[in-house]
C-alpha cells in the first residue's frame, strides 16, 4: 500500500548543524496490518512516521501511496491526500483547548463541506463507540487522560480514512491505558484499518496484535521482521 524508496531526511540541509534524521530507508508496508517503528530516542522513527504521513517530504528517494507517487505533489494536492487517506493520533492529542470533545471530533470534517448536521451525527457515533457520549458537551481540558486519548481517535476516524497513524501514543498514559489503547487498536485492525505506530512502550511492540515490528536506529532500519 505504501512504499518508501531510497529515503532521506535531513533537517538544516548544507548548514553546519545539518541532521540526517532518516537515511536511505527502502520499506513497503501493507494495508490492513498493524506495523510499529521502534527505536531509542533520535532514531528517526518519529520522523520516518511524519513521512509516511505526508506531513513532511523526504529530502530524496520516492513515496509510492496506492501506485501513486506522491513525493512531488503540490502541497495542495497533497493536503487533500492527508485529509483522506490518514488519521493522526498525537503523543499529546492535540485536542482544541476552549471548545468541547464533540467540536474537537467534528474538526478534521468541516473543510469537506458536509452538512452541520450530518457530521455532529457522525461525531456522536464515534463518541458513543469510544465509551464518551456522555462527555460530548465537556471541554477539552475537563477531560480526563482516558477521555481525552479516546476523543483523539475518534477525531481521527472522523473522515473514515483507510490508514491510522499514531505517534508515541502511550507515553503519557499509564499501564491501564495504555493496554485500554491496545485493545482499541484491535478493533480498528478488526475493522480493515492499517495502522502505523511509533513507540518504543514495550505494551506496544510486544502486543499480540502487532503484525509487523520496524526496529531503528541511527535513521537506519535495523530490522523490518515480523
């Protein structure tokens, strides 16, 4: 479903304090499966993640999404791509601070243009999958860390997108949660997502549901087995 061919990433290219964060990455990953890049702290998993997302460009080599080569996009073009093929979960999710878990959810939808209406249903039925209707009028900051981890997937499902992606998810949750995380990764495999994750939790990696552990280091994989 998404290649990745010969990629780099180097931050302050030509500069003195230039970093190459991902260095000649070949990888394909598939849909519908769970995949997780490990690694320490600067090993580039996060960066490789934002690649994959669109939400940077390599500095070489080739993104190849569903046959679609989509590296030297437009940045509009590739606005929409990111708006229907991913949904992002933060490490601190990123929720709107002022406004209520149900706005926040509804987010991602409204340059779509659908009716108000429509999506708020929509919204309410992702709350309500996730255990918080009962929360949907309560701000952001009201919400616990649970609350607030379960708004952040259900604002990332709120356009249906194909791919999940979720950047050190459990690092601020604690083992409760974070296993409470896992099993909402099982439902969203269950429901043919693919989800990629960054993570070096061992709760995640170690988990039943992961089928495939991308092991890095130094901006180099180490290791792509199952």
């Amino acid at each position: 479903m998404i290649d990745l061919k010969d990629i780099r990433k180097v931050f302050n290219e030509g500069k003195a304090h230039a970093l190459t964060a991902v260095d000649g990455v070949n990888l394909s990953l598939e849909a519908r499966q769970v995949t997780v890049f490990r690694g320490p702290s600067g090993s580039g998993k996060t960066t490789l993640l934002s690649l994959v997302g669109c939400m940077a460009r390599p500095t070489e080599g080739r993104i190849v999404l569903q046959d679609r080569e989509i590296t030297s996009l437009p940045e509009r073009f590739l606005t929409e791509v990111r708006r229907s093929t991913f949904g992002f979960i933060f490490q601190q999710f990123n929720l709107v601070k002022g406004i209520t878990a149900l706005e926040n959810v509804m987010l991602p939808a409204y340059p779509l243009g659908e009716s108000h209406g429509s999506l708020k249903r929509r919204a309410r039925e992702l709350l309500d999958l996730f255990g918080i209707l009962p929360r949907e009028s309560s701000r952001s900051e009201w919400l616990s860390g649970g609350e607030a981890q379960r708004t952040a997937i259900a604002r990332a499902l709120i356009n249906d997108p194909p791919v999940i992606i979720a950047d050190e998810p459990t690092a601020h949750l604690d083992t409760k949660l974070s296993r409470e995380f896992m099993d909402i990764v099982a439902r969203l495999k269950a429901s043919r997502k693919t989800v990629i994750i960054a993570s070096h939790d061992p709760l995640v990696c170690e988990s039943p549901v992961i089928d495939r552990v991308v092991t890095m280091r130094d901006g180099r994989i180490e290791a792509a087995g199952p």
